[in-house]
C-alpha cells in the first residue's frame, strides 16, 4: 500500500508517501504518461527494467504529494529538474505549476518516496543490510556519538540507515553537504536507538490506495483512492463526497510502532533540531527519513 505519514504539526503541513515501485504502478498504470519528455528521456536510459519503474513510479508519486496540497491532479502537474552546476534535468525537483509547494522524491531498488510542503522539505529512503555499514564508512559520515549508539544498537545496521537518511534528507534542503555529514550530530534528536530499532514514524495521513492506516489519526488530506473510491479516515474525498472510512481517532498512538526509545520514552518517529522537523519511518527491509526547514 501507499502509506502517508504527517511530517510536521500545525497548520499547512506537508505529507510524505511511500511504497513499493510495484504497488504504485499497479495502482496508476498510466503513470509514465505523466512524465515529461525529458523524464521519460532519462528513464529509457537505465539499464534494469526495475531501476526504470523505481524512476517512473517516484516521479509520478511526487506528482500525487503535490496534487494533495494544490488541489490538483497530478496529470496537471509537470515536475522540472535542473542542475545548477551543470545545467543537465537533475537535482532538486520543482513543480513547475506550483513554485510555491516544495518537493522531494527518492527511490531505491523496488520501493520509492515522495514528499510535498510548503516549507523546503527533503526525502529519502534506502534499503536495510544486514550486514551493517564498514567501520570505515560509519567514522566518515556519523558523528562520534552517532557512531557509538550505532555499535550499541540491537540492530546496528537499523539505526545506520536511519541516521544516513536523515542526513541525506537534509543535504536535499540544503542545509547539510555530502562532505559535511560526520560534523553533524542527529544522537540528541531521540530518533534513533540504541535499542530497539526506529519506530515507525509519526501520525498517519491518507494511504493513498484507500486501505486503512493504522495509528488511528484523523486523515487530513481527503485523498481518495484509486478508482474514486473514498480514503479511510473519515476525511472527505475531493469530490466532496462523505468518506464512510471512520478511522478518525482521538489522538491515536504517539508511537505506531509500539516501541519505546532506548530512555523508554514515546518515539514518535518524529523530532524538532533546531528549526528543522525530521522525521523516520521503518517499512520492513526499507527505511524512510524526511527533513523539513520551517524556520522555526
């Protein structure tokens, strides 16, 4: 399923949504249409088949995150890529319709993610090896209080991934550099461990596939599902249609996913750093990080 997860509290916030490429594409067949000449241009160039639909299918869902903050559909929305180092139709994706909502997409083999806000907001997700990150590679991107609650960790390569997201999300919204990321220390935000594991992250929004989403938090988007049928979480549809789903609750579950952090305190998948809202979620063997810059 396409899950959603409120990134930040308070008025106008954005969302974030992932799932699997495969989940996405059975749900928006259509979905490379959408995909400008110079997108479709750049996936015709992968060599697997799979790295092709993760590209179409990321490409397509930060078309549907923003869709949820415009009002709009995403077969309306063009999504425009350009370097600013090397002019070429990569680096930070904008809406190009839309300057004013902010987005982020990421994918990795079999499973993409996308975000929308209308504050600067950066995505990623990666796979989960058990094996862990070398001792090399740990000292080079973790602080040393990062790389100690890593060794500590139950589950070490867990709570590495969890932090790399974290800090290639950042590194989207500028606010970090990919030679910078050890001077960073995210061991205070009490997202990751060491024990056990990240929970699963913060409030749920809208699954974009109707299903219902666990943590029993009101929909806040009234996104339908696929086929204009109506998104669970008693949040009316864009039709303006009642949403018969009834999945709004008081308040839900600070943590959804059951698991203390290592003070034994909720871990809502979600923290404050500074003027940034950051935030995890563990989907089975893939973890998603996400970084939003309101300012304050």
């Amino acid at each position: 399923m396409v899950r959603g997860v409120v990134v930040r509290d308070g008025a106008g916030t954005g969302v974030v949504w992932a799932a699997p490429t495969a989940q996405v594409l059975a749900a928006w067949p259509h979905a490379e249409s959408w995909l400008t000449e110079a997108e479709r241009g750049r996936a015709a160039r992968f060599l697997r088949g799979g790295d092709r639909d993760d590209f179409v299918a990321a490409h397509a869902l930060v078309r549907l995150c923003a869709g949820e903050l415009a009002k709009a559909p995403a077969t309306e929305l063009t999504v425009t890529q350009l370097c600013a180092d090397c002019g070429g139709p990569h680096g930070q994706p904008t809406i190009a319709e839309r300057p004013d909502i902010h987005v982020s997409l990421a994918h990795t083999r079999g499973h993409v993610v996308a975000g929308a806000d209308w504050a600067r907001i950066g995505v990623d997700v990666e796979r989960i090896r058990g094996s862990g990150a070398e001792q090399a590679l740990i000292e080079s991107v973790l602080a040393p209080a990062e790389a100690e609650r890593v060794r500590a960790a139950n589950e070490p390569a867990v709570a590495f991934v969890a932090l790399w997201v974290l800090k290639e999300s950042l590194v989207k919204i500028g606010e970090l550099s990919l030679d910078r990321l050890a001077e960073v220390d995210l061991s205070g935000t009490g997202l990751v461990g060491p024990e056990p594991s990240p929970a699963l992250g913060g409030p749920a929004a809208p699954n974009l596939d109707g299903s219902p989403n666990l943590g029993g938090f009101p929909a806040p988007g009234g996104l339908s599902g696929p086929g204009g049928s109506p998104a669970l979480g008693g949040a009316p549809t864009w039709g303006g249609s009642p949403n018969p789903g009834g999945l709004s609750g008081p308040g839900g579950f600070p943590n959804p996913g059951g698991a203390p952090t290592s003070g034994d305190s909720p871990n809502p998948g979600r923290a404050r750093w500074g003027g940034l809202h950051l935030g995890i979620r563990r989907d089975d063997e893939v973890m998603i990080g996400w970084a939003v810059a309101t300012g304050g």
